[in-house]
C-alpha cells in the first residue's frame, strides 16, 4: 500500500470478514489515509485480507493494486482464493502488533481475536456474536483494553463511546432502551400506517432491509445480542436467559420455507392490525423496544405515545435513550440510521483511529 505523507506510526491491519462491511471499510480506509494521517498521525495499512475461503498477507503491507483487485472480486461474489498469492484460510498467522477487524458474522474467527490480543495487537469488531455468547466466554473482549467494538450497536452512532463516557466519569447507568433495529423500526412504522403485517414484511424486504429470511429479524435475537452488549458495557454481567424476548411470529413456524412463511404470515395481519387499533384509541403506537437494567430485560412490540421520542421515530431510525444518574429527569438520547454499511464501516474506522491513538499506541510500543 502507498505509504501516505506525514504519518508517523504504521498501523497494519488484518480484515476478517469483506462483505458489504468490509469492503466499505477498505475503501474508506484507501480514501480516507491521507486526511487519517494529516489529522491522527496514523498511516492505515492493510497487511491481510481475510474471507471465509483464503486469505492475502503480507505482513509489510499489501499493495493498492492487490486490495483493489480483491475489491473487485468480492463485490463480484467471488473468493480472494481466486487471487495469486492467496492461501488457505486456515493457514493464516496473525502478523505482530496487527490490528484485526471482525466483519464477519461467524465465531470461527475467535481464536485470531485471541492471538491478535497476544501478539500485541487490538481488536475492533462489528461482528456481535462474540460478545453476546455466554458472559464466562464474552469476559475477556469486555475486559481487553485493546478491543473496540462501537459498531456492533446502532452501526455507526457513539453508543459504545457513550456509556463508557459517562462511566469514566462516574455517572452509572440505570437503565437503557431504545430502537435497536432498523429492520423492526421500519415494520412498526408500516404498521402505524395502516399497512398490514405481511405486507410490510414483504416490503422490508424488497428494500433490502431484512435479512433473506425475515424471522432472522423478526425473531428479536438480533435486538437481544445489542442490548446484553450495551448492558455488559454498563457493568451488568446479565446472560441472554435474563432477557424475555418478543418474537413477531409463532416459533411453531420456524421450520417453514421462506415463501411458506410469507404467504402464512397473512395470518396474523388481523392481530398486528387489532394491536395498533388499540394503542391508536389511547394516542399511542407501535414501537419494537428493547428495555435492560440491572437485573435484566425485556424486547418486544410495546405501546409508547405518539408524542414522545420513541414515538415519532420514522422509517429505519434507530434511538438508544440512556438513564443514569446525572441524566435521570431525561435520559441522554442517541438517534440516527442504525444500519448500512457506509455507516458502520464509519464507525468501524473511528475505532481504529481511537484503538490506535489510544490504548494500541500506548501498549503495543
Ligand atoms: N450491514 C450492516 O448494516 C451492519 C450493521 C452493524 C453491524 N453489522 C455486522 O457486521 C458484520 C458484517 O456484516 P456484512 O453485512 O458485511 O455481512 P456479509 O455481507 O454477510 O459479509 C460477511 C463476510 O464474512 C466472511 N466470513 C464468514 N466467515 C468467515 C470466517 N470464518 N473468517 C473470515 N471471514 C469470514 C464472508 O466471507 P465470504 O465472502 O467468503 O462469504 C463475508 O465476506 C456482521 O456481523 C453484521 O451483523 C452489519
């Protein structure tokens, strides 16, 4: 990679995972290094490339014409196995001091984490699945001074940096709620409009906002994985059992093909419309929240009024509302997109530039 001008300090870095995450956060890295490195003194270099196949390494740095030709081989569907020089993915050593990035959404890739960790090196992660695992398990990344992970919550808003603000400033927090999925968001405000249930699904999902399965979604565990992190973030060791989950279809139905499900899902426009009736005569709407405190939580369609924040949330919006202390009259409030890869490659890369400025700097010389 082109070395840019006025850096001081080479910060390698290994990326797990280039989906539609990562390859954003690749050409934000290439885009964004000679401004990184005028503003932070930090020259981004990528030394390794990683997908679920093969991996590229090369530990003094991969060439700009090597990322862009894996650019253009992951946007294509392709494996970076198809590039000269790749190797197996199971071969693949982490280099000293790397900074590895997480993009994926699988818990093969724990053990590098780990090694990262060993050899001197700092985690950043959009990948929940770690950190939302049994707590025993999730411990050592909550506890590591050189792991980040902001983009695991609401993609690129200052969740993270957030509640670990007011907790380095001595104001615990209470408790933490808000609108954790965009997808969910997005079908509460559907089902405001008077669109039926299966219809907005159906929409959602045309839109590109649902995974290929909606009940990934609409099954609530993605919402639970970004509350237990934002409540192990504020000091409470819950498990995902002290979470009560409200999931938008019968589990009964969990086995059916996709299109079965959709076409079943008419079945409930009844009911979903009734419950929005019902909030409607009482001035309130529909809202996919997710509440945690101390002792646990709950996630699941509530009915909250119109005229309050979480009320007049629109479209895929996200809001995280946090009570603490100082903030308890009314709560601190983060709101903005929650999603898209733009956006999370965002908040992936203010990691990088904050690991390594900060605790990766300082540890690893
Ligand atoms: N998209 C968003 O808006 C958003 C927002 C916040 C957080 N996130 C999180 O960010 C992560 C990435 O999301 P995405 O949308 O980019 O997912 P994606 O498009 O499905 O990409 C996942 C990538 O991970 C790779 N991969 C899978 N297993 C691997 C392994 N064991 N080792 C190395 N690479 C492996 C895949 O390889 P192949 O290319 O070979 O299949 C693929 O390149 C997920 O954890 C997601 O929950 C996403």
């Amino acid at each position: 990679m082109d070395r840019p001008k006025g850096a001081t300090l080479q910060v390698p870095l290994v990326i797990l995972g280039l989906g539609g995450v990562g390859r954003a956060l690749l050409r934000q890295v290439l885009d964004t290094r000679n401004a990184v490195a005028r503003r932070a003194g930090l020259a981004l270099r990528p030394v390794g490339l990683v997908d679920s196949q093969a991996a590229l390494v090369n530990p003094d740095g991969l060439t700009d014409e090597l990322l862009e030709r894996a650019l253009q081989v992951k946007a294509a569907g392709a494996s970076l196995g198809d590039l000269a020089g790749s190797l197996p993915r199971a071969g693949l050593a982490i280099p000293p001091r790397a900074i590895v990035l997480d993009l994926t959404a699988s818990l093969e890739t724990r053990p590098l984490l780990h090694a990262a960790l060993a050899n001197g090196g700092g985690v950043v992660l959009a990948n929940k699945l770690g950190l939302a695992g049994p707590y025993e398990e999730a411990k050592p990344l909550f506890d590591a001074r050189r792991v980040r992970y902001e983009a695991t919550v609401g993609a690129g808003l200052p969740v993270i940096a957030t509640l670990r603000t007011l907790l380095n400033t001595g104001d615990p927090v209470t408790r933490v709620e808000g609108v954790l999925s965009g997808t969910l968001a997005y079908l509460a405000w559907q089902l405001e409009q008077n669109v039926a249930y299966s219809v907005a699904i159906v929409r959602a999902r045309a839109l590109g906002y649902t995974e290929p399965d909606p009940r990934e979604d609409l099954g609530g565990r993605d919402v639970a994985r970004k509350a237990l992190i934002m409540a192990r973030t504020a000091g409470w060791a819950l498990e995902m059992e002290d979470l009560e989950i409200e999931a938008l279809y019968p589990r009964a139905w969990s086995e059916m093909s996709v299109e079965e499900f959709l076409d079943q899902a008419r079945a409930l426009d009844q009911s979903y419309a009734m419950r929005v009736a019902e909030a409607r005569a009482r001035g309130e709407v529909l809202r996919y929240v997710a509440h945690v405190g101390r002792a646990g939580g709950t996630i699941g369609l509530a009915a909250v009024p119109k005229a309050s924040s979480l009320g007049s949330l629109q479209g895929t919006a996200n809001m995280i509302r946090v009570v603490t202390e100082r903030y308890h009259q009314e709560p601190l409030v983060i709101s903005g997109p929650g999603a898209g890869t733009e956006v999370t490659a965002a908040g992936v890369l203010g990691d990088i530039i904050d690991l390594a400025r900060g605790d990766w700097q300082k540890e690893s010389m």
